[in-house]
C-alpha cells in the first residue's frame, strides 16, 4: 500500500512542479514526460493523467485547485511520504 501511496505522491510532485514553473497544462506535459514510467512507454494519455491526479487527490496527497482551474499543491501527507 505504500508503495502504490509513494507513486502517486510522485505524480502529485510532478504536477505541483510544472505549476510552479509556469506550465498552463501540467497534465499534458506530464502525459508527454511522465515522470514513471509505464512499462517503458513513453507518453501516457491525457485521460489517464487525469486519472493518476485525480486519485492523488483522492488519497489526500494533493490539494484542491480553484474551481475551473488547474492548481493544488502537496499536502504534508505527500510531503512525508517524498521525504522518506
């Protein structure tokens, strides 16, 4: 379990990280430059980051974004589970 925690704790990393540089859509980069990968596939589609974000959100690793926009950042959970 925190394993499959840990990797989704990644992705919400990812994701918070092309925010914080300026990327307006951090869901299709990351779909373009995913930052695990799966079973050595490239590029991931954008449905399927979305999934991967949204269940981040679900286990509490990411914070809400302002409605209509893409947003959020690590909570303190996401941040223990990176710093170990």
């Amino acid at each position: 379990m925190r394993e499959t925690t840990c990797y989704f704790a990644t992705w919400a990393a990812a994701y918070v990280e092309r925010l914080q540089n300026g990327d307006r859509r951090p869901i299709q980069t990351l779909a373009h430059h995913p930052p695990v990968r799966f079973r050595g596939q490239r590029r991931l589609s954008v449905n399927t980051v979305r999934g991967i974000i949204a269940e981040a959100r679900d286990r509490e690793l990411l914070s809400s974004p302002p409605a209509g926009k893409a947003g959020g950042e690590l909570t303190g959970k996401a941040i223990g589970l990176l710093d170990t």
